[in-house]
C-alpha cells in the first residue's frame, strides 16, 4: 500500500503496526514516518474526540 496520499490514522496504524515489505529509499521512508508520527501525535486529541462524537452519533 502506498502511503502518500492515506488518511493520517491510516498511515500511523500502518507504519506503527504494519510490516515493510519494500522501500525505495530508507532516508525518504524514515523522513516520511517520522512526519507522520509527528503530525498523527499532534492530531490524536482531535482525531480522538472526532471518532467518540461519531460513534455517539451513530449509535444514538
């Protein structure tokens, strides 16, 4: 799966628990996740409170 254009969440959740199959270049893929560890991170809270008023609204 390509990462680039992947929802935040997503991206975090791959990188954090999914198992690199292929690289094109280790200097662009650790650069890219540690720009995804920090924005998921900053995000959390928000993605957090996002995904509590969801489920609250879907479930009634």
């Amino acid at each position: 799966m390509l990462l680039n254009d992947a929802p935040l969440d997503l991206a975090y959740k791959a990188i954090s628990e999914g198992v690199l199959v292929f690289e094109r270049s280790r200097e662009e893929r650790v650069r890219y996740e540690e720009w995804v560890l920090r924005m998921y991170l900053d995000f959390k809270p928000s993605l957090e409170r996002y995904y509590r008023t969801l489920v609250r609204r879907l479930v009634g």
